[in-house]
C-alpha cells in the first residue's frame, strides 16, 4: 500500500518532476515511510519530502513517484530501476511466490520488456494493484481486473496526469468533472501527445448456466474458502468490519478456519442494535469482538474526513463510509493493519432490495444488473472503502470481490439468488453456504441492514442537517465545498 503518482508534460519544456513533487506531498498520509521520484534517466529515494526540493529543478517531461507505507515488510521504497526501466508498483499480489516489489527486476528479466510483464501482470496476477512504468521517454500504465486498488486518470493543456486519489490531481487545478476512474484490467501507453488503452482482462457478461444446486454450494465454498485463504497468507492477524450479518459472519468463519488470529471490529451509535447484535453472534462464534459506540457528535467530526477521503459529496456514501471510517480507526489503533472486508457480496448474489423489481420484469433483468454493478464496484465501493483504510495505515481486502469468484457468481442461475418477487432475504446460495459451514440459523436468516440504517449514522446525520436547517444532501454538499476550499484539498486531515 502507498502513493502512486505519474506525469506526462504535453510540452517539452515541461517540468513532469515538479508535478509529481506536488501530489506526492498530498498524497503524503498514504505512504510516509520513503518517497521517490524516477525519470527517464535517474532515480531519487529519498526519507523525507524536504529533501525533494532540489530534484524539482531537474527538468523532465514525464515523470512517476511513490510514497512506501512500510505496513508489511514486503512494502519496500520505489520507484524500482532495471536496466533503462523504471517501475512503481502500488498493490499486492496474494501468491507465495511474489514477495513483493523487490520481485518486480526479476519478473522484468523473465518477460524482457516492460508492455509484455505489463500485459501479464493485468491478466495472470491474482492481487489489487495499479502500476506505472517508464521506457523510452514513455508511461506504461495499468490496473487490477477488478479495480480494488484506487487510480485516476486526468488530461490538460498541458499534461497527462495519474494519482492514487483525485486529491493529488485536485492540487494541479484539475476538477472532478475532469478526473476519471482508470479502468480496471486495462493497460495504457501515454506519451506527450496520446493516450493509447487496451483492454487486458475484464469480467466477461455472464452466461447463465444450469447447474446442481449442492455442486454449485460446493464450488462456491471451495472458491470463497480459497480467495479468504490468500487474502490472509503469510499474515498473522486480520480485523474483520463485523455487523453479524451474513457477509462479514461467512467471512469471520471462513478466517477462523487458518491459523491467522481473527479480531471482529463493531461500531454504532449509543442505543443501535448492531453493536449488540455483532456481540451476540460473535460469543456464538467464539471469535473476539472490539465494540465501540459513538455520539451524534462524532458523526458531525467525521464528516468532513470522510468527505475528503472518499473526494465526493455524495450523501449515501457518506453515511456507508464513516462507520467504516472508525472500523479503520480502531484496527490501526490495535495494530491490525490488515482488513478482510465484505464489500461485493450484494452485487454479486443479488443481496439488494433493488433487484426485486428487476426480478418482477425477468430474470435477465437481474442479470444486467447484478452484471452492472459489478462493473461499477470500484468506482462505487472498493475505491472509497480503500482510501478510507489506508488513510489509517490499514490494507484492506475484499475476498468476494474475486475474479475466478466473480465470473462464477454471475453465471449462477438468478433462481440461487432470489426465490421470488417477494423475497425477503435473498442472497440465496451464500445463505446455504453459511448454513453448509456451520454457522446458526439466527445469522444465515437475519434480514439484510445496511450498515448506514443499522449503525444508526444515517439518521444522525440527518437529524444534524434538520438542526441547520439543511437536507441531508445539502449538508454533504456544504462540507465538501468547505473541504475543498481548504489547501485546495491538501492533506488537512493527516
């Protein structure tokens, strides 16, 4: 986990360093260990950012930087030189064989140029990660099939520009209108003049398939079981955001079947019933529990920070992202700094309420959309869930969200998913599978609560909007103006 940051100049007097200098002092919370700066011809790595000054005089017109987290002792400085390339890779990948990015110089001698380790990173890496590369006064750029870890892309008169967060494109005057979420499994080449993409590997639309419900449980149970698995190799502790509901209970049971120490992580506000609940279902399982309960005050404290970490006023999300907000929080401060997450269960087994009324015209019409969404998961959750995580110094990891696991998942009959019109659970299969593992009836039959309903942040919120006299959206959006006006988004928070 760090910052990456890249910088093409359309102009060849441009200063590509001097840009990336400037994100990477706003991207500074997500990676403060060592910070480094790589040309066409040289590379500096350096402790601290002061010490960057003098290379902004260095004229260059594209540029890559990265700021190391150091969270996990594979996390080493970059960006990584080999031979007349240069590379900075922001992610993980979960095989025993990858050790991290000191594997990248001998993954380069192996592929023996930098668009066929590029094109083969994207379409045989099983991890969440983006990457940038130069060669031949050119940027090599791609991204995760899934898109779980964050990267923006921009264009302006003057440069081609990629980061992390869109914050750090905030800081070279560049708008949201202007930023755009760089696809998933896709790879770039960009010099001064284009951007060439190409798609590498991308979830294919789903072809729906009969099969034997119990093989069909079995094959999603080793799936599932697998992906959880390589989230946590080589890890001896990971902190689950736990309600007790059925996602975050498959995955609690899941983890606890490795020798990896399991803590389960609850927030709400004073009087919600999810903190009780987690409690509950958690003695049931045997598993520990670190519970915490917040006042509508600290709803109206964290606002601002979330707005500025997930860079959007968007009224929903804010309410998903602040109780997740203090799950992070409460990880880092127990020194778990890895987070198993169950983002991607809804879209991928149709857990949403939503897809009822698809349901009421056809089938097809839930497969579109589940197919949809999960498309969208990165722009819409995964991204905002991992700026939120790393912002603490926290690694999450979303073990639904898999591509073997994916393409199996919407190619399920919608009959394994939702049993009828008015269906109040939903989600079927992944019901059968908690039941399959053991766990109780009380938590494989609980009702769906979205965690912005059952952490009670969604009616604080709008009961601190009542107060002001707003909507709920009009105090996001007046938060997020402010947000922006300060430092023209710089790190206010960190």
């Amino acid at each position: 986990m760090g910052a990456l940051v890249a910088v093409v100049s359309k102009r060849n007097n441009g200063n590509a360093v001097l840009e990336a200098v400037k994100m990477l002092k706003v991207l500074r919370h997500r990676g403060g260990e060592t910070y480094g700066i790589s040309t066409g011809s040289m590379t500096a790595i350096v402790k601290d950012l002061s010490d960057l000054a003098d290379l902004v005089r260095v004229k260059s017109s594209i540029a890559i930087g990265y700021g190391c987290s150091g969270i996990l002792p594979e996390d080493a400085p970059q960006p990584i030189e080999y031979k007349d390339c240069k590379v900075a890779f922001d992610g993980r990948v979960f095989s025993p064989q990858y050790a991290g990015p000191r594997e990248i110089p001998s993954l380069l001698e192996q592929f023996n140029d930098i668009e066929v380790f590029a094109e083969n990173a994207i379409r045989g890496m099983n991890g969440i990660f983006s990457f940038a590369a130069i060669k031949d006064n050119r940027l090599i750029v791609g991204r995760d099939p899934m898109g779980a870890k964050p990267l923006y892309l921009c264009e302006s008169q003057a440069f081609f520009a990629l980061a992390s967060e869109k914050k750090a494109l905030w800081a070279l005057g560049i708008d949201n209108g202007g930023i755009r979420s760089f696809p998933p499994g896709n790879m770039a080449e960009i010099s001064g003049d284009s951007v060439r993409m190409r798609v590498i590997k991308v979830l294919d639309e789903p072809i729906i398939k009969a099969v034997d419900e119990y093989a069909a449980l079995e094959r999603l149970y080793c799936m599932l079981l697998r992906s959880v698995r390589e989230k946590m190799y080589g890890l001896g502790e990971v902190s689950i955001g736990f309600s007790g509901g059925l996602d975050s209970s498959i995955l609690a049971a899941l983890a606890k079947k490795f020798s990896v120490k399991v803590l389960l992580i609850s927030v709400g506000l004073e009087g919600s019933k999810e903190v009780e609940w987690a409690e509950k279902t958690a003695n049931i399982m045997g598993l520990p529990l670190k519970a915490e309960t917040y006042a509508p005050e600290d709803v109206e404290e964290t606002l601002p920070k979330v707005l500025w970490l997930i860079e959007e006023a968007n009224a929903l999300k804010a309410s998903i992202f602040i109780p997740i907000y203090w799950v992070a929080e409460i990880s880092s401060k127990l020194n778990s700094r890895v987070m198993l997450s169950g983002q991607g269960s809804d879209e991928l087994f149709a857990g949403y309420h939503k897809y009822l009324r698809d349901f009421g015209i056809s089938p097809d019409c839930v497969v579109r959309a589940t197919y949809g969404d999960v498309l969208r998961l990165h722009e819409n959750t995964l991204e905002a869930e991992e700026k939120v995580c790393s912002f603490h110094g926290v690694d999450v990891r979303f073990p639904y969200v898999d591509y073997e696991l994916a393409s199996f998942a919407l190619s399920l009959p919608i009959t394994l998913k939702i049993a009828s019109q008015d269906d109040p659970l939903r989600k079927r299969i992944l019901r059968s599978l908690a039941k399959h593992i053991g766990l109780p009836e009380e938590i494989y039959l609980k009702p769906k609560r979205a965690i912005q309903y059952g952490t009670g942040v969604n009616r604080a919120l709008k009961r601190i909007a009542k107060k002001k006299g707003l909507s709920m959206q009009s105090l996001i959006n007046k938060v997020f103006s402010e947000v922006r006006r300060h430092e023209n988004g710089s790190s206010i928070f960190a």
